[in-house]
C-alpha cells in the first residue's frame, strides 16, 4: 500500500512496549491517523498486525463496526492465544458499545460478564503462557473491572482493577499502569473511600510520565470531589480540562450537573448520554421555575415540566445516582404542588445510609420539607422528629468547606427543613445561621429574611396563607417596594440570581406543635422549640387597621392559643378550612 504519511518500521508486535512506541510515534509524532495505521497493520497480513489493527480501532466509537469485524477474523487465527483476543476484543466492543445507551448498558454487560469469565478461564488453562497470554490477562481485568462498575459490584470491580495493577508494570504497557491505577481509585471511590481515590489520584497527576493521562485522572478526581460534596472542587477541575477529548469532557459535564450548582438554561447537551441529558433538561426547567417571580403558575409550570422530564431518569433503582434523580423528582413534585408522588418517590432512610454524604442529606432534607409542608393528613408528622435526628447525626460529621456548599444548596431547594433544623437545634452553627436566616423575622421593622429586611406586612402576610395553602393575593408593588422586596428574596446561585423561599414562622410553629401532640415524649421538646421559634420571630405580620385579613386574624387567635395549652392542635383545621387552606 501506498501512504502519504511515513509510518516509522515495524517492531516486534507481539511485544507490548515495543508495539505502544510504535504506536505513540506514529499517532503523535508523525501524526498518522488511526486508520491509516489499522490498514497498515493489516496489510502485513499476519494475524499478530490483525490483531494490533482491531486494538487500534477500538478505542474509538465510530470505529467500532470495522474492529468487530477484525476481531471476527481473529477467531480463526491459528495462535490460540490470538484466537483468544478476538473473543476478547469482541465482547469489549460489545461492552464499550452499550454505554452510548444508559438504559442498555446494565443489561447487555451483566450478559457479557460470563463470557469473558470464560476466556480468562481458558487463558489460565494455557499449557504455555506467552507474553502475549500476559497482555490479554491484563486487558481481560480491565474490562471485567469496567463492567462490574456498571452493573455496581465495587468489590469485584477492585478485585480486577488490582489485579490489573498488579500486572500492568510487567506487560509493560505504559497506557495500562495508568489507567489501571486511575481505575483502582474510581473503585475505591465507588466504595466510599474517596479520601483514599483522592490522594491516590492526586499522586498520579503529580506525575510527569502520567501527562497524556492527565485528563483521565482528571475525571477520577472529579468523581471523587463529587462523592465528597467539594462541589467546587468538581467544577474548577472540570473547567481546567479545556483541551479533554469530548468523551472526558461528557464524564465531566455529569459531574457538574451532579453537583447541583450548574442549573443554567443554556446548558450544552450535545456531548452526554441520554440520561444526563435529561437531567440537563430537568435543570433548564428548575432554571425557569426559580427565575420566575415567587406564588406565580410560571413558577409552578417550570416545576411540574422539570417533574414530567426527571421521569425519565432511573434504570437501576439500587444505585445512588437513580436516588439522587428520584430526590430531584420528588423536589420538583413537592414544588409544583403534585404531593402524592412525592414521598413514594424518595428512597428510604436505610437507603440513603450508603449515598454519598451531601446526597443523603438532600434525601432527607427533601423527606423533612415534604413533611412540613405537606397536608397533615397525607404525611406522619411525628417522622418529623425521626427525620430531624438522623440530619443532626450526619451534618454533624460533614466537613466545614463541604458544608458550606451543601447548605448553600438547601436554602434553594428545602428551605423549610432548614429552617426546622435550626430552631431544633443539634447541628453546627453554619446550618442554625443558614436556617434562621430564611424564617421570616417579623419581629424586625422592616421585616427581614436572608440577611435583608424591607418586605411589607402584606407581602409576609400573603407567604404566611399560602403556607396554609389559603389562596389569596393581597400585595401591588412599585418602586422602592418591588426593589426591598426583590433584594430581600433573589440572591445569587451559582452563576444565577433565584427567588428564593421565606419560610413563615406559623407555618412551622404548627408543624411542631402537631408533631409534639402526638408524640408524648418529646412534647416537652417540641412545644419549647415552638414557643423559642415564636419568640424569635414573632407569629404572623401585624397589618394596618384599615388592611385586616379574616383569616390571618382567626389563624393567629387559634395558634396563639395552642401555644399556650387554650386550644387543641386539631382547632387549627377548623379555622384553616372554611378559606379553603389545609394544615
């Protein structure tokens, strides 16, 4: 064959090094394209340059067909061990393959597992191993490692990611001793022992051998920040890896959006995979939902749609990522008002023990607002308690830099649970400060709430009935109105300016005071955090004579008497429902 590109000669290429400088040489230096390199390897037409052709093509997708092809051949190769490697190329392809598509790829590798068990069985039946024999072990643990990090066995995948550590500095390709450590540290991340894949990581982007690996490592880095909630961490990584292949850069937009700070409109979709990019689309809807004005149908739409996309997310409901996307569903119901689908949603208690700490936190946090703000005779107040416990426990082993970046995320999307956990108290000083902030403070003149004050009793008056579900529309702003108002509730996220929620101190002095009512050994408790969260910040908005509200008048004659023991929790509701709210 006739080639415009010189292609250095041809080394032994049965021995691993020697093909793999080759190789680099002829990708990197003299710039030949992989193709042009897999023809020449075939047309030596030994079955050792077949079996270096179909290797060469199959570590890229849209050459994929034509190394399947080469790897069919090889299964009449005389040399048993390369008869071998075609089989073993074959279902590599068939593993890499499926993981264009996120519902596909558990089941088509969970199928192709035992075929390649078989073939390391038969590798170690060899009467006589060779250093190719050698090679295909290896490249066989890479690909049993990858597989049963799909379908979610971590111990078996760093039982062969190890061993392919163990025998990648012998084979002798420099490739592999990288991406076997790199794939060791993702396994021990997917273990929760992030720490450790960390500083293992970290070690190997130290290197100066390790940099056309870099971006790999990069990756593996990224996952474990986002294990640990460095949410930071995650996108300044990820924005460094400018020149990544759009393969790493589709691992690191997950990343991102995992992390809960990228929720933009323009978010580009055209590199990941179907399932994140419908959690794309989720995010570009929460985008409208928070960016509309608060109590408004935009808002409740943009909610209700993110809910009807997220849908779609999960496949393997055993994963912590399918019980992060179920939290995000649930949320979204919760906000758009759909309140029965939103606790069967949520992964359980026992669940969420082996989520990574910032998404367990979440799942209960979402558990704890669908408590608080959803009808009482939908939800078991007195898990609110239960719920409150298990939150103390875990925030209090967060690290502080991560705690800053998750309670950040819980003033946006569980603002009311915040708030209850901070007047319940038991947790560390960053979550009361964070929490307290969002309550209305209506002792203050000018009302205040996150750090601002200058809302109008009306304006608190009008958050106070919805809390009760009490439709009602009291406020017309202007001017410095709409401005104090507008600077007390949208603040900055991410790279975004969100409406957030106040949470009216009523609203949970009720929830309190119903969960101490049925819970006989923690009222004493309960009742005193109410009666703390009434002195603090007040009950409901004093409004001018002449802009009385019946129903806030009743709801503030019957909670100042349940207060104080005049009157039973249950009274409540029967001033609530006749202006059509609920408690």
């Amino acid at each position: 064959m006739t080639l415009s590109q010189p292609i250095p000669p041809l080394p032994d290429l049965a021995v691993a090094s020697a093909y793999e400088t080759w190789r680099n040489n002829s990708l990197q230096i003299q710039g030949v394209s992989r193709s042009v390199l897999a023809e020449y390897l075939i047309a030596t037409e030994t079955e050792i340059g077949l079996l270096r052709a179909t290797l060469i093509l199959g570590v890229e997708p849209d050459k994929f067909d034509m190394a399947y092809q080469l790897a069919g051949q090889l299964l009449l190769a005389e040399d048993k061990v390369i008869q071998l490697f075609g089989r073993y190329q074959a279902a590599f392809l068939t593993i890499r393959k499926s993981f264009s598509s996120d519902a596909q790829a558990p089941i088509t590798v969970q199928t192709a597992i035992p075929t390649v068990k078989h073939i390391l069985e038969q590798i170690e039946a060899l009467p006589k191993r060779n250093a190719l024999a050698l090679e295909l072990e290896m490249r066989v643990y890479l690909i049993l490692s990858e597989a049963y990090l799909v379908v979610e066995d971590y111990e078996l995948a760093h039982l062969y990611a190890s061993k392919m550590a163990m025998l990648a500095p012998i084979v002798g390709l420099q490739t592999t001793i990288y991406s076997a450590r790199s794939l060791v540290a993702m396994c021990l991340h997917c273990l929760g022992k992030s720490k450790s894949a960390l500083a293992m990581m970290s070690e190997l982007q130290k290197d100066p051998n390790n940099f056309p690996f870099r971006f790999q490592g990069a990756v593996s880095i990224a996952q474990a920040l986002l294990f640990e909630g460095d949410f930071t961490g995650v996108l300044q990584i990820s924005a460094e890896q400018t020149d990544a292949t759009n393969d790493l850069k589709a691992h690191l937009q997950t990343y991102q959006l995992l992390t809960l700070l990228v929720i933009q409109e323009n978010i580009p979709i055209h590199l990941v995979t179907n399932r994140t990019a419908s959690l794309a689309k989720t995010y570009q809807y929460l985008t409208k939902a928070f960016t509309a004005n608060l109590q408004t149908d935009e808002r409740q739409t943009a909610f209700r749609n993110a809910r009807l996309v997220s849908s779609d997310f999960a496949y393997n409901p055993n994963t912590w990522r399918a019980g992060f996307e179920r939290i995000l569903n649930a949320l979204c119901s919760l906000r758009a008002g759909d309140y029965g689908l939103v606790l069967p949603n949520l992964p359980t208690i026992s669940q969420l023990e082996n989520y990574p700490q910032w998404a367990r936190i979440l799942g209960l946090t979402t558990k704890l607002e669908a408590v608080l703000r959803i009808n009482s005779s939908q939800v078991q107040r007195t898990d609110l308690l239960d719920i409150a416990l298990e939150l103390q426990h875990v925030l209090s082993a967060v690290e502080i830099h991560v705690l800053r970046q998750i309670v950040d995320a819980l003033q946006l999307f569980t603002p009311y649970a915040l708030a209850c956990l901070s007047v319940l108290g038991n947790v560390p000083e960053i979550v009361i400060a964070a929490g307290q902030s969002a309550i209305l403070n209506l002792n203050a003149r000018p009302i205040g709430v996150y750090g601002q004050t200058g809302l109008r009793p009306l304006q608190a008056a009008e958050f106070t009935l919805a809390s009760f579900a009490i439709p009602i529309f009291l406020s017309r702003m202007g001017g410095g109105q709409l401005e104090a108002f507008t600077m007390c509730l949208k603040r900055p996220y991410g790279a975004n300016m969100f409406w957030f929620d106040p949470v009216p101190p009523a609203r949970l002095i009720v929830a309190l005071l119903e969960a101490a009512d049925e819970l006989p050994k923690q009222r004493e408790t309960l009742q005193e955090a109410a009666q703390q969260l009434y002195r603090n910040f007040g009950l409901l908005p004093q409004l001018q004579q002449t802009a009385q509200i019946p129903a806030l008048n009743a709801l503030e004659k019957i909670i100042s008497k349940v207060l104080f023991g005049n009157a039973r929790i249950k009274d409540v509701w029967h001033v609530v429902e006749p202006h059509g709210g609920h408690v």
